[in-house]
C-alpha cells in the first residue's frame, strides 16, 4: 500500500439533542485532534470534518417534551457544541449541519443512486403503532428490555449499557415512549438494504484487508475490539436492514407515495460527511470528489464503541453499492469513559459537561486535554476523577513540564539578560540528553501513527523530564562564575529542548505550547525539525519568565466533586467496576490454604481479542484471549448471561493460566477467566487497574 496522497479524517456527528460531556471528547473528539494536528505538522494534506446530527426520533422526543420544535433543539445545540469545540482547541476545516439544504440534497441523491444500483428492496413489515398517539413508532420511540444484557431501557435500535445492535422487535416487554402505551404492530412499507448480499466482500475487507482483488488496508493495524464487533455481527450472518422511518422530522424519502417516511439516520448521517465535504469545497472553490473518490486518499473515521458496526459495516456498504467512493482505512474507535465510579449518565446529569467546564475553568483548556489524553479509553474502558484531573495538573504540567522551562527561563533571563546563548562543545552528558529526547520523539512519531495516544503522550513528556535531570545533573548555576561557558551550553541545550517540547506537545498542548513558541521567539515548526539541537538561535530574545500551568488547589476541586455527589445515590448508576468493588460478597469464606497451595497458581493478564456464543449453551462464552504466547488461548466461561460477544474484545483480564484443560461442549478450555460476583448476582471481570502487556504475572 503506497503512501496516501491526502487524508479524510471524519469524527462522529454528535447528536443535536443536549451538550456535549467529556465521554464524548474522549472517545472520538480528542484523538481525532490529535491525529489531524500531527499530520498538518508532518506537510500532509488533510481535510478534518464533523458536524451535528441533526434528525431521528430523540430528537422529536426531546422538542415534544420541553413543548418546542425540532428546529429550535437542534439550533441550539449545534450553536452550543460548536462553539465548545473550538474552545477547547479541537478546530475542524468545516462543521456543518445534517439539517442543511445541501445534505438533503446529497442524502437523496445517494438514496436514488442506491435505488438505481438495485441495493434496495421494498418489504411491507409488521411495524410497531401507539394506538395513542396514533403513529408508527421509529426505533427510538421505542424502549424494553435488552435481550443481551437485561438492560430495562434499551432502544429500538441499540442498547447504550452493553452497545448491542437491535431491532424493535428483539426487546422484550416493549412500550412507547410517546405515551408509555404498549404498541401493537401493524403493516408499514420500507426500503431495506441488502446487506446479506455483501456478506462475502466485508468479511474479507475487514478480516484481510483486501477489496476487489487488492490490498486496502493491514486488518493488523485495527484494534482488536472493532474487529471483534464486526466479526460478532459477521458471524451470525448480515440481513437486510431497513433504511427508512416513518417519522415527520428527518430527510424525506424522494419517492412518490412516501410521504411521512425520511431516511433511517445511519443512512442519513455519514452521508453527513460527503456533505459537509461538498459545503467546504464551495465555501473554497475547490474540488471535493477527490477527498472521497480519488484512490490515494486515506480515509479515517474516529468514533466511539457503539458505532463501530455502522461505520464498519453499514456505511462501507453504503458506499460501495452506490460506487465511486474509497472505503476507510481504519476505523480507530474508543471504549467508553466513566466518571468517579459511575458510568457517564446524561439523564441523570452524572457528567463533565464540555462548556461548564470552559466557564468554569476558563483559560485551562489544555489541562482538560492533557488529563483526558492520559486515560483515553483506547482498548478498554476509563475513569476520570476530579482527584487525578489535580494530581495529573500538579504532579506532571506544573512539575515536570512547566518547571523545566521556568527554570530554563529564570536562568537565561538572570545570566543573559534574557537572551538565549551560544552553545559550545558537545560533552557526553549533552549528547546524552539529545540521545534521549530523539528517541523520545521517535516513540511519539510511533504512537500517534498507530492510535496509541496515551503512550504518545507520555513519550512527550519523558522529553521534559528529561529536560529536569539534565538541568539537575549539571547544575548550570553551580558554573556560572569556574565555566561560564559550560553554563552557556547546558541553557543553549534547554532551551532547545523547550523548542522541541514546542513541537511534539503541540498536538496534545495547541494553547500552552503557542505560549512556548511566543516565550521562545519561534514560529509553527515542522515535525521534521524536532531532530534539530540548534532551534534557538544564539542571541535570540526569548519572552519573560511565565508559569506554563499553575497548581490546582483543593479547595478548587472540592466543588466540582460536590457537585457530582449532590446527585443521590439512588440517581446514579453505578459502573461495572464500582458495583462490584463496593459489593458485599455474602458467602463465608472458604477454608484456609497453605502458601505453598497459592503459590502453584499461575495468573496471567490477558487480553480477549475475540468472542462468539457456543452453540446451543445459554450461558457459555467462547474467548479467545492473548496472554503473550506464540498462539492465543481459547477459553469458555460462563458469562453469556452477563455479558454480550461484542462488547469484549479489547477487555483485560486474570487468566488462571495452568489449569488443566477441560472440554466444554466440545470446545477445549485451556484455563479460566477470573471474576467477582456482587450482590445482585452480577459477574464482572477482575481486572488490573492501568493497561498492561498480555502475558503479565500476577504477584
């Protein structure tokens, strides 16, 4: 595969029904960022689009009740996530709208192109009716029980607890969500894609990376969850989807006698994409085909979970059966992040709202950044708390990072009266220091290129702590009067540390380090010259001593954690982690065993890669899990009734790993997966707390 000519990095429409919260920064925003930055500093063309979602049943639900119209919702909230975005530095080419002119106009002409291709079907279907209301019930107003998880709030289309993919028809004991009403079914006309016919093509596009006898893509380069949901669905079977509602707000079906029916949104809105594309091409003068149709163009989709299968799947289908467009390259999705314990709950208002924060905390974007790029939930889920949120601000940007350049700074200004110096010779501390900084940037070069942000990050900073002992170790204040000169090239060095800091934090740090670059005299530099040692001239004038962070008191945090907990515990909805630390196991504890007895335990971390139901078992999962071996293992473990195939690969977990194997079904178990139980009966992995490789020990 040649390298790409340009990039198409989408990320995830957000849904125009209420603001944005830092889940949603996490799992798509932030990394989408972050890569797009990244490739603007390597010279690539790229073209970084979004927008707002701006049709489907939640929000005619949410106009209906707060007594206004869909309209004013969704001005709204695009206006509000919006001017969030750019305020937090996330800085999109175009972000547009799916109610516009324009994106009706693309979305029906995709659906006829589809229509022409014959990647349609026309099935009169029984279709759930609130007698009520009196209207036919799009998934979204409809809620029962999952048949996956037993969540009791599930949605027609999906459920948001385990990211199961539905139909109204799968929940059990449903009800509207119009009148609460139980609807009846009754016989409705739709437009259904013929997935089942791409079956073949998408399983290998995925699974090998080849479309139409060519090589796509590296299916190695995907990350093991996403393959995993795409298999899950793969393995049962495509079938035809239906790829229009009867709903009154939306894009109409361009067909006569369709009047009342609009497009499904998952066909609706990543068409949303081509069509903000089309908008800024003309609002440039420029041409958009080639950022969707030319063959050297790399197109990328940040999302989070539960959107992998319409990304993967439905979308690629999508494209391909109207023909003319590339398919994406990869589809970089994250898991989900939890607040304080408790899973992210927009209903009962346990979230970090983006804008409460910017106001909140004005001026302090970067350090929101900075802390969610530390934990974003890139293989499994993650927690932010308002406890580490200080810690990482105190003990990482205002100690390690801004206390290297202060330092830097407050030494220059006091010997050079504020200009840089001139470096001399290259000693062999010195050549160490640029020994580690190089191969630092190397490691971040590395990392962003293959998704993996939080070792970026933390590479980054292993430049300015770097940075710290360099500084520590050759105390240029002890020199200053026996070798001045000496001391002229330790600062020379820092200072030229401080410019490359300038240039690989500024992907993660876009605010502080356009504050670095002014302190320092530098303009926006190229990646390619973080191998440079000579960035700061001799005798360049550099900016007053500044304080890049400052520290985060406890009486700043303490409100923002009460303001969570003053939502009752009966409101929240404890996560799979915290419900099961905080149960109360009300079995006795077992008999005593020796040490020895312990000791003959081999427990290994492991990480599942795949997972499939075993036939004709209600309760038996089969896993395949990495545990650092040359092959994976397969394990099968109780947890159907816990926990659905889709939603584990990428989960860590504690292998008993020299268990004698055992055959299950059929199927060879080759050790056992360790979980805890809590009071309801609820199974949960036992996992370690921080990412850690696949074949670890457990002590």
């Amino acid at each position: 595969m040649k390298e790409p000519a340009r990039h198409t990095v989408t990320a995830a429409l957000p849904y125009a029904n209420g603001p944005l919260h830092i889940g949603h920064i996490a799992g798509a925003y932030l990394p989408a960022d972050i890569h797009v930055r990244h490739l603007r500093q390597l010279g690539k063309e790229v073209l970084f689009i979004c927008g707002s979602d701006e049709h489907g049943a939640a929000i005619t639900i949410r106009a209906m009740k707060e007594g206004t119209t869909p309209r004013a919702i969704v001005d709204q909230y695009h206006a509000l996530m919006g001017q969030a975005f750019k305020d937090l530095g996330i800085h999109f080419d175009i972000y547009h709208r799916t109610s516009s002119p324009l994106h009706k106009e693309t979305s029906q002409g995709f659906f006829l192109k589809l229509l022409e291709n014959g990647a349609f079907h026309v099935q009169e279907e029984q279709q759930y009716y609130d007698q009520e209301a009196k209207q036919f019930l799009a998934d979204r107003y409809i809620m029962g029980t999952c048949p996956s998880c037993g969540n009791p709030d599930a949605y027609g289309d999906q459920c948001e607890k385990c990211g199961s993919a539905l139909s109204p028809k799968d929940l059990k004991d449903p009800r509207s969500t119009l009148s609460g009403a139980s609807p009846v079914l009754k016989p409705t006309q739709h437009w259904y894609l013929k997935m089942d016919e791409a079956q073949q093509w998408v399983d290998a596009w995925i699974n090998t990376g080849v479309l139409d006898g060519e090589a796509h893509h590296d299916p190695s380069e995907w990350k093991p969850q996403v393959l995993g949901q795409c298999n899950s669905w793969l393995k049962d079977g495509l079938r035809p989807r239906a790829m229009t509602r009867d709903l009154d707000w939306g894009v109409p079906v361009p067909l006569p006698g369709a009047v009342g029916k609009v497009l499904y949104v998952w066909l609706d809105a990543p068409i949303g994409y081509i069509s903000a594309t089309k908008q800024w091409a003309l609002d440039k003068g420029q041409d958009w085909e080639k950022w969707w149709k030319a063959d050297d163009t790399r197109l990328l989709h940040f999302i989070g979970k539960d959107n992998i299968v319409f990304h993967c799947i439905i979308f690629p289908i999508l494209l391909k059966l109207h023909g003319g467009f590339i398919l994406p390259q990869n589809v970089p999705a994250n898991e989900f992040l939890n607040l304080e314990g408790n899973k992210i709950s927009t209903s009962r208002n346990w979230a970090v709202w983006l804008h409460e924060y910017l106001e909140r905390w004005p001026g302090r974007q970067d350090e929101l950044r900075y802390c969610l790029a530390t934990i974003l939930p890139e293989f499994r889920d993650s927690e932010f708390t308002w406890k580490d949120f200080q810690d990482k601000n105190n003990n990482e940007l205002v100690a390690v990072l801004g206390n290297f350049v202060q330092r830097v700074f407050v030494l220059c200004h006091k010997y050079y009266d504020g200009r840089s110096p001139a470096a001399g010779p290259r000693l062999d501390q010195d050549q160490d220091l640029w020994s580690a900084v190089h191969g630092s940037v190397e490691e971040v070069a590395r990392h962003i290129t293959h998704f993996r942000y939080r070792d970026a990050l933390l590479a980054a900073m292993n430049v300015a702590r770097a940075g710290n002992r360099y500084l520590s170790d050759s105390e240029p204040w002890k020199l200053e009067k026996s070798d001045p000169e000496r001391t002229r090239s330790i600062l020379a060095n820092s200072l030229n540390v401080a410019a490359v800091l300038s240039i690989i934090l500024e992907p993660f740090l876009p605010h502080t380090t356009e504050k670095l670059r002014r302190m320092l005299g530098l303009s926006i530099l190229p990646w390619g010259d973080t191998f440079r040692s000579d960035l700061v001239g001799a005798g360049q004038a550099l900016g007053k001593p500044e304080h890049l962070f400052k520290p985060i008191t406890d009486a700043e945090i303490q409100p923002e954690i009460d303001r969570l907990h003053s939502i009752t515990p009966v409101e929240q909805q404890p996560s799979t982690a915290a419900a099961s630390a905080k149960a109360v196991n009300p079995q006795p504890a077992k008999a005593a065993i020796t040490f020895d007895d312990f000791a003959k335990l081999d427990l290994r971390v492991g990480t599942i890669t795949a997972a499939e139901r075993v036939p004709k078992a209600d309760k038996l999962l089969k896993l395949t899990i990495d545990v650092g071996e040359s092959a994976p293992r397969t394990v099968v473990s109780g947890i159907a009734q816990h926990y659905s195939p889709e939603e584990l690969p990428g989960q860590h977990v504690v292998l008993v790993a020299n268990l004698e194997p055992r055959k299950m079904r059929g199927v060879e178990s080759q050790g056992m997966v360790l979980m805890a139980e809590d009071v309801s009966g609820k199974l949960v992995f036992v996992q370690p707390k921080q990412v850690i490789g696949p074949g670890a020990e457990v002590r």
